[in-house]
C-alpha cells in the first residue's frame, strides 16, 4: 500500500511541471508610472470628497443633537466637542489637499508658481 501511494505522489509530482507550464499568459496592457500616478490622483480625490461629504454629514447632525439637547449641560457640551471635532477634521482635511496641489504646482512649473 505504501509503495502505491509512494508511486502515485511521484507520478504526480512528475507531472505538475506539464500542467504549470502548459498554461498560456494573458496577453494585457503594460502599466506605466503614469497609470499609477493617475490611480492614486483618482484615489486622493475620491478620499478627499467623501471626507468633504462625511464632514458635512456629521456637521448637519452635530447641529440637531445641539439644538435637540435643550438644557441639558451634557448634551450640550457633547454637541459642542463633536462641532469643534467636525471643524478640526474639516480643516485638516482640506489643508492636505491644499498642500498636495501646492506641491504639484510648485513640482510641476517652479518658477510659474511665484508669479
């Protein structure tokens, strides 16, 4: 029994390279530094836009939970730290795409930029 199974895994190690290099490559387009500079430039965008939505988002409800706490000093406070958290988040956000296209631009023309 032993020498059969022996057999067998050796016939079929054997023959693993046959069915490995037996198979054909997809023929494909190369990708360029350009297609991933554009990948990422699309990706930093789209992040940069749901960041602005969820900004708002959290802003807007921010504003329901101040007006929706009434006198209650808890609430209050709790819907004023989450508006500050909002703003922050909004400015850090958008600042990191200020400074992204301030360095494309000074890295794309320098002398154009201080014009």
């Amino acid at each position: 029994m032993k020498i059969v199974i022996l057999a067998l895994l050796l016939l079929f190690l054997s023959l693993a390279p046959v069915f490995v290099f037996g198979q054909t490559i997809p023929s494909g387009t190369a990708v360029t530094p350009t297609d991933i500079l554009l990948l990422f430039e699309s990706l930093g965008g789209f992040l940069l836009m749901a960041g602005g939505v969820l900004i708002g988002i959290t802003i807007i409800i921010t504003g329901i939970m101040y007006m929706l706490a009434g006198s209650n000093q808890q609430k209050v406070t709790t819907a004023k730290n989450m508006l500050k958290a909002g703003v922050i988040g909004a400015l850090v956000i958008f600042a990191a795409g200020i400074i992204t296209e301030t360095i494309r631009a000074i890295a794309g023309d320098p002398l154009k930029f201080f014009k």
